[in-house]
C-alpha cells in the first residue's frame, strides 16, 4: 500500500476512528453508507481497513509491550500497576481500559481508578516523555477535576495513570434520575465550566468532552475525568521557548482521543485544536441536557453523515429540538417530565437566551464562538441573574453581514466608500447655500469628488471587472481610492488636503498607523501648500498626525508635532476655542501615557474648563474632558475628586449619547477602577463584568477595548486570590491584544507580564519565565513606555526592573539561582536608578534576593538583604 500523503490522512483519519470503534460485522453497512455519498473516499477507507485486518491477523504488532486488549478481562483482576493491585474493570475506550483498583503498599487504605493506555497513544518519547507529562498534569488540582495521582510505565512497559475515584453518574443521567429543572441544570453546567477553565489556564486542553467525562458525585458536584490525557499523549513540544508556554498546549495539530459526536469540525477536518474546541464540546453537553438530544439530530445514525452534519450542518435551536416533529412525541414529553415541567413551558423557557448561547457555543467557526469558557460561563450566570446577555442572535443584519463578508464584491465595497466621499459631496453643497460668492468654485469642487466617487464605484462593478481574482476588498478600495486623490486633485491642493485628512483619520480606525501616517504627513505638505504655513486646516492635520504617532508609541515626535498645532491654533483661534480643548486633550495623554501625569494633570483641567466655557456643561465633549482629568487623579491617589468626575461624566453621557452608548459603560468602568482602589473587590468585579458583556455585543468579542476591561477584571481577580479565573482573563486579553495591535504592542507586554505574575502565584515558574521573557522582549522595543488610554491599575506600569524582578523570582523557585542572582541584582540597579523612586518595587526585589540566598543556604547573604529591609 503506498504512502498517504499527510493532508490526505486528516481527511481519513477521523474516519478511520469512527471505523476502528464499530463492530466489524458493521463495518460494511457504513462503508456503504459513505459509498453512496462519496466513492472515492469509501475505496481508500476499504484499502486501509483491509490491510488494517491483514495486520491484525497476522499479529504483527501483538508484544507484551502493547498492555491490554481493549476490552477489560477479568484475567487482569489482581496484578499491581504501581501502588496498586487491578479488582474490577469499569469500563473501556479507544485509549485503553479503566480499572477500579485498591492501594496495596501498605501506606494507607484508598480506592482509586487505574487507566491501562494501549502504548501506541504514548509516541516515540516512551517512559521520560510520559512521567515528566503525568508530573505536570499531576499539578492540576481543583474541586471540579478528578485528580491525576501518578502516572508512569511498569517493568512489563505498561503505561498507566492512577486517577481519583468518582462514585457518581454521567450528568445527562444524573440530570434526568433527579428531575433537575433547566435553572438547576445551567448551575451544574457551571461547575463543568468552572473546571475547563481551570485547565484551560493552566494551559490544558480537554479535547474529549462527553457527558461520560463528566460525573456528578453522590454528594451533587461535578468531577470531570480524564482531563489533561490528551496533553499527556501529545507529541513532544518545544515548551521552553517565549510564548510557547500557552501556544504549545492551546494551539497544536496532531493526533489526540477523541469521540466523534462529541468532537468540534476542527477536530474532523485536520484543524488546529485550541480552548475553542472544549467550548464547542461544551456546547454540545449544554444542548443535550437542555433538550434531551444531540444537536446533530438523525445524522447521529449513519458515521459518515454524522460528521457531515458536524462539519457543514446547522444543528436545530434548542428550543426546536424539544418540540421536533421528527421525534418521537412519547420521548419529547418524557424529557420534559424529566425537567419538572411540560412541553410548552420548556420549549418558552429555551426560547430565545438560551436558543442564542447554545448556538454561539456551537459556531463552525472557531473564532465565532465564545472567546472563552468563561465568556460562556458569564453569559449563563447573566440568564440566571435575568441580565442581558453578550451574545447576539442570528438576526437578519448578522445574517447580512455573513453574506457581505462572503461577497465583498458589493455592499461593502460601496458603503466604505460612500462614507468616505459622501462626506465631502456634503461639506462641499452645504457651502454652496453660505458662501455664495464661492458658489461656482465649491461647485466645481463638488463635482470633482462626485466624479472620483463615480470612477471608483465603476471599478468595483462586477459587469467591468473580467477576472474575479480582480474583485476588490474594502481596503483595497481604499488604496486605489488614495491613489487616485494623489493623482486626480494634484491640481487643487485645498481639496486634496482635506481629502487626505478624512482618508488618514480613516486608516487610523483601521488600525493601519503606518499607511494613516503616510497620507497625514503628504496632507500637512499639500495643506502648507494650499493655505501656507499656518492655517486652521494645517492645524487641524497636525493633530491628527500627532495622535497616530502616538498610537504607535512615538511618543516624542507625538508631543512636538501636538505642541505645534496647539500654538497654531491659540494663535488663529484665541486661547478659548473648542479646537484648543481637542488638542490639549490629546496632548494631556500623550503625557500620561508616558506616566508623566503631573504634566498631563493641567492641560486636561484647561480643555474642560474651555469646554464647560465654550460647549457648557452637559456637553458630551465636556464628559470627555471630566474623564480624562479624572484618570489622572485617580492614578495621582485623588479618588475623591475622580469620582466627583466621573458621576457627572456619567450623568452627562446618559443625557446626551444614551444608557447603552460605549462611552457611558466607559465611564462606568473608570468608576470601577475606583471602587477597587478603594479595596471593594467584589462591587468593582459586578462592574467589569458589566462593561465587558455590554462591549462584546456592541463592539465584538476581538475589540481591543474588551482586552483592556479584562485586563481590569484580572486586577480584581487577583486581589480576590482567584489566580485561574485572572490567567483566563489575561490569556484572553493577550490573544485579542495581538490581533488588534500586533504582536509587539506594548499592551501585549502588559498582559504578557501581567499573566507572568499570576502564573508565578499559581506555581508555574517555567510559564511564568517564559511569559516574562517574552514581556521583556516587547518593552525593550519601547522602554519607559505604556501606551494605555485607559490603564487598569498603576501596578499596570511595568518598569523594566520590576519584571526582571519577577523574572528572577521565578528563576528562584525553578532553583536556577546562578541565573536568578544576576537577573535580581540586574533588576535592583535598575529599579533604584530609576527617577521618582520605586519603592514599593525595589523592596520587593529586596526580599526576593533574600529569598533566593537563603534557599541557596548563603545564611549571611540572606542576612544582610534581611537587616536592609528592616532599616
């Protein structure tokens, strides 16, 4: 048999498992099932499950190495694996059998059950691999997860893993033999989500979530089994390099257990695994103790179209399931009994919410499902809490916009551009009815645009355009379209100005800085130009190049450039004008991004006194002016006169934008910043949440403003020492970082460090140094600097000494202390060369110094470093 190429084998291979789990006699009625939809796939599989029984027969591979067979035998019963001796099987699977077994070496009395792992799953790696895999997941303790006791390989070459025995039911069983109502059901659910996510930030992915891996003891909580396996049967990984730490455990293709009706389509197609999958096996577990049923429906009968429906089909709304016509009405009823309530009531009850979450959790595509578990997990507890939802339905708009995004050849084409020119064919015909005696000229004007609009509208007509591999994208659009105004308006500099402007701020909210940069910097010289060195347009362009430089972090060239226009325009427009107030604003921050907020604290108080002047006081610019002044006295240890501030920036905003606008929950969030300085933890974590349920449906799951709020949520976390739910957040927040921002933004090296922090609390040195060095990589491309307009806490404003001092930290506890001394000391220079002092850090550093010599046994050394903390 020749060779299977290796992009072939990932369309086989789960095939492959649902034939190896069938009954042989069976294996012919599938086999033509698939024939019937795919014959050259039925041909392949034939070949292989053919010589598969040819090796079978001929037991080529049949060693005492390979353990059990697959079914349990009872010949078994009483052989020791480790510290224990086999009694009675519990059950088997495609990974090996399990055994309830006894503690037999004499130390204590404990029932525990032994998992037999057919060697094949175990890899090249053998016995090292396998006990330094079974050491790490041994570390995975939490209420909610039957503990790993050991693993290792007896002198026979058996690999084994010694679990927690669960006395207890399946949850779908567990469910229906205790008539659980729906609100009873979603708070079991809970506590499975509770465990994913503690395995998810200890970087562990399940990978085979099933109701059979999810008991419910006899004391009514949840024990998730197996958890960790498929990480232990991973290939080897390069788990020391920057970053690799998360993405090795959460993003990696390969082979790894699964079931099939449980698996998510990435897992049937060959795709990457990540904490996406769980999700959507979760969502699988919520559907069927919701409804009763499996969300693939009939499919479920025939292998081959079970994995088409995973793949391709749209599973039934839950609360369609428990009304289906297609089942049968005796069976729908009982379900509904077995909810404590009826038909009808149920199928309300699911309507709607419910309906939305379930199917969020079960998205084809990965990156549409919950971010996270606990993205998931909140969104039920707001159910239960009869609070909004984050999720949003697949509404018509939703539905439109897939269809855009699919095609966008059409609607999205012209809408980009329509914004983008519309708005000067409107500047340019107002002008017409106020400045009659430039009526002709702005006439012209507005025919000009209205002539580039048409030519680049003409070009995306799909009847012009003669290859599709021609068809424009939006941004594409918006490169030709700057193109052409370099081109077409060379000859009206006044235009082309203002046009570039518009373009520039345009590319910025795309988050294209350097091309935004580019068209800013070519409209100040065609500005210069048009009106000459000072005017209010050339103005007005320097300051929005000001503040693109500064979302790219050059905050020096940021300063000067926004230090001309405000003198530009004190000089054209008087020391009280709205334009004045913008700048000064943008200018305040620019300075408080730095940290330097006693030079950021006056130009803020000057643009909000020249707004209440100039706009009055229930202005929305105005709220604007009282919540950046109100940062800066907050992180200036003024929370009295912050929260003054911010209650009315937050009475203002609700007046004039709205209670659901974005910048109202803005503003509820700096109140909760306050709240936690003040140490009200929980009141502040109600808030964050709050906000961050309220920007995943308004502004996206992946918008960088939800990664700052859940940056915001981990502070509180971890004052509340729940360090797995804070790493969760922070891994969110890096991931959603790095889409948005880049790789190397400074964000990501605050919530890179920030969740290096939590991972040290949470005895993770090695992911925690790994996360540190990557942190350190990211500041030194900009040192000193934090740009955050919105910064959670002032402990966000990771000093370069401060995280070599975490670094050296870990280095201790990984008893690395040659390398842990020159990094604390490293850091101890730095942090006291540091201007305005780092108190609070170099004592720190300090006491992690002492630390590390008296766990090298250097008692003197340990001494000194103690008797300089007391001083």
């Amino acid at each position: 048999m020749p060779p299977i190429d290796p992009d072939r084998w990932r369309v086989l291979s789960p095939y492959l498992d649902v034939a190896l789990e069938i009954a042989v006699d069976q294996r012919d009625a599938w086999l033509a099932s698939i024939d019937a939809q795919d014959p050259a796939l039925a041909s392949e599989l034939h070949t292989i499950l053919a010589q598969h029984q040819v090796v079978n027969e001929s037991r080529f591979l049949e060693r005492p190495v390979l353990g059990p067979s697959v079914t349990p035998t009872q010949s078994l019963a009483g052989q020791v694996v480790g510290a224990y001796r086999l009694v009675s099987p519990i059950g088997q699977g495609g990974t090996g059998s399990v055994w309830m077994a006894e503690r037999c070496d004499g130390r204590f009395q404990a029932r525990a059950a032994v998992k037999l792992l057919n060697i094949a799953l175990v890899g090249r790696a053998g016995e090292e691999r396998f006990g330094r895999e079974g050491t790490i997941l041994a570390r995975l303790r939490h209420p909610r997860i039957a503990h790993l006791i050991d693993a290792g390989v007896s002198p026979t070459g058996q690999p084994y893993l010694v679990l927690e025995y669960v006395d207890g039911q399946s949850i779908d069983r567990y469910c229906e033999d205790h008539l659980l109502a729906i609100d009873a059901r979603l708070r079991l659910f809970l506590e499975v989500l509770e465990g994913v996510a503690h395995a998810h930030a200890s970087l562990i992915v399940h990978r085979d979530i099933k109701p059979a891996n999810v008991l419910v003891s006899t004391d009514g909580h949840v024990k998730l089994l197996d958890f960790g396996i498929a990480k232990l049967l991973e290939r080897d990984s390069s788990w020391g390099v920057a970053r690799a730490a998360e993405e090795s455990a959460l993003t990696r293709d390969g082979c790894a257990p699964m079931t099939p009706e449980y698996a998510a389509p990435e897992q049937l197609s060959g795709g990457s695994v990540t904490t996406a999958t769980d999700v959507y096996a979760l969502g699988v577990l919520l559907y069927m103790l919701l409804s009763g049923q499996h969300p693939a429906g009939r499919a479920l009968r025939s292998p081959a179209t079970l994995i088409q429906a995973i793949v391709d089909a749209e599973p039934s709304r839950v609360s369609d399931a428990v009304a289906s016509q297609t089942e049968p009405q005796e069976a729908l009823s009982r379900h509904a009994r077995q909810c404590a309530t009826t038909s009808s009531k149920l199928r309300r009850l699911l309507r709607g919410d419910l309906d939305t979450i379930v199917a969020k959790a079960l998205k084809k595509n990965s990156a549409e499902r919950y971010s996270s578990v606990t993205a998931l997990a909140d969104d039920i507890q707001r159910f239960l809490r009869h609070e909004p939802i984050s999720a949003r339905p697949d509404t018509l708009p939703y539905r439109a916009t897939k269809f855009i995004r699919r095609h966008p050849r059409g609607v999205a084409t012209f809408a980009a551009v329509a914004v983008l020119f519309g708005g000067l064919i409107a500047i340019h015909t107002s002008r017409l009815s106020t400045e009659r005696d430039h009526a002709q000229h702005e006439a012209a004007k507005a025919v000009k645009v209205s002539e580039l609009l048409m030519g680049l509208l003409t070009s995306a007509d799909p009847y012009a355009i003669r290859d599709r591999s021609e068809e424009p994208t939006v941004r594409a659009l918006l490169d030709a379209s700057a193109e052409q105004v370099q081109k077409e308006l060379a000859g009206e500099p006044e235009l082309q100005t203002q046009m570039l402007t518009m373009m520039g701020r345009t590319y910025r909210r795309l988050g294209a800085y350097e091309t935004a940069q580019q068209l800013l910097e070519q409209a100040l010289a065609s500005g210069r130009k048009a009106f000459g060195a000072e005017h209010v347009y050339v103005a007005q362009t320097l300051e929005f190049l000001g503040v693109v430089l500064a979302d790219k972090g050059d905050y020096a060239a940021a300063g000067r450039i926004l230090e001309q226009a405000l003198s530009m325009q004190r000089k054209l427009l008087g020391k009280e004008h709205a334009d004045v107030a913008v700048t000064l604003a943008e200018l305040g921050r620019v300075y408080q991004d730095q940290g330097l907020n006693d030079r950021a604290e006056p130009l803020h108080r000057e643009a909000l006194d020249i707004r209440r002047k100039v706009l009055g006081e229930e202005h929305r610019e105005t709220a604007v002016s009282q919540s950046d002044l109100a940062s800066v006295l907050r992180l200036n240890g003024d929370l009295s006169g912050a929260e003054t501030l911010l209650r009315e920036c937050l009475e203002t905003n609700r007046k004039t934008r709205g209670e659901d606008h974005p910048n109202t929950f803005t503003t509820l969030h700096d109140l909760a910043l306050i709240t936690a300085a003040r140490g009200n933890y929980r009141a502040a974590e109600s808030v964050f949440r709050q906000v961050l349920a309220h920007q995943r449906r308004t502004l996206g799951e992946k918008h960088a403003v939800v990664g700052t709020t859940l940056n915001s949520l981990s502070r509180v976390l971890i004052e509340q020492h729940r360090y797995d739910e804070a790493a969760v957040a922070l891994i969110e927040a890096s991931d959603i970082a790095r889409a948005a921002l880049g790789n190397d933004h400074q964000l990501v090296a605050i919530y890179t460090i920030n969740l290096a922090s939590v991972q040290l609390v949470r005895k993770e040195p090695a992911v925690a140094e790994a996360l540190l060095r990557e942190g350190l990589r990211i500041r030194a491309l900009a040192p000193g600097l934090v740009p955050s307009r919105r910064r959670a806490f002032r402990e966000d404003d990771w000093s370069v000494g401060a995280v070599k001092s975490v670094l050296g930290a870990s280095l201790v506890a990984l008893a690395r202390y040659d390398e842990a001394e020159a990094v604390l000391l490293d850091a101890r220079r730095d942090l006291e060369s540091m201007p305005g002092g780092r108190g609070t850090e170099l004592k720190a550093t300090v006491t992690r110094l002492a630390e590390l010599y008296a766990a090298w046994g250097k008692i003197d050394r340990a001494a000194e470093y103690r008797a300089l903390l007391g001083s």
